[in-house]
C-alpha cells in the first residue's frame, strides 16, 4: 500500500520527568473485510493491527488494533524520558506491511 505515511510529532526537548505528549496518526484505508468491489467480491482485511513505541530500545507502548478502528488512526498518549534519546514507532499491517518513523528527543 504505497499510499501509507506515518506522522509523527515528539517535542524536540524535555525536562527529565517530565511529562511529554506525543501524537501520531498513519495514513491508512484501513479495510474492514466486509465490504465488496465492483465484481461483487470481499475485499480482504488490512488493517493496521498493532503499533508499538519503544525508547532507546525500551518498550513504551505496545497496542493491539482491531477492525472497528478507523481510517487513518490516530494515537496520542504520555510518556517520560529520564536520558536524550530516540522513539522509534512501529505500525503492522494485516499483510505483513511494517512502517517505522523515528524521532529523537534532547534533554532541557
């Protein structure tokens, strides 16, 4: 799905312990399985099923998906950062589709 792009906003700085909000949305059709094409024919499932944040290397947040999420997902949670360092953000795809984004993040 050559259409597929990942955003991703992660404040450049913060203070150690100190509370940042991170956002991200992926641009995806999110195709539930039960409708049909023009032929009459189910369009097979392929949706963006998991999505994971990791911390220089630490899990952050690991979240199931499931067919009645919408198009185009957005995620917006908390998190805390005691060291600089990079968030990498991994989205799954039914078909075995993987896309990553990376942001990194300094000290105050």
């Amino acid at each position: 799905m050559s259409d597929v792009k990942p955003r991703v906003k992660v404040p450049s700085s913060a203070a150690a312990g100190e509370p940042i909000t991170i956002k991200t949305l992926i641009s995806h059709v999110m195709e539930s399985g039960l409708r049909k094409d023009g032929d009459g024919n189910l369009i097979p499932q392929n949706i963006i099923n998991r999505f994971t944040c990791d911390f220089n290397g630490v899990n952050v947040v690991d979240m199931t998906l499931w067919g009645g999420v919408s198009a185009n997902p957005y995620i917006e949670f908390e998190a805390m950062i005691d060291a600089a360092g990079e968030f990498k953000f991994t989205w799954y795809e039914d078909n075995g589709n993987v896309y990553e984004d990376t942001k990194t993040i300094e000290l105050a």
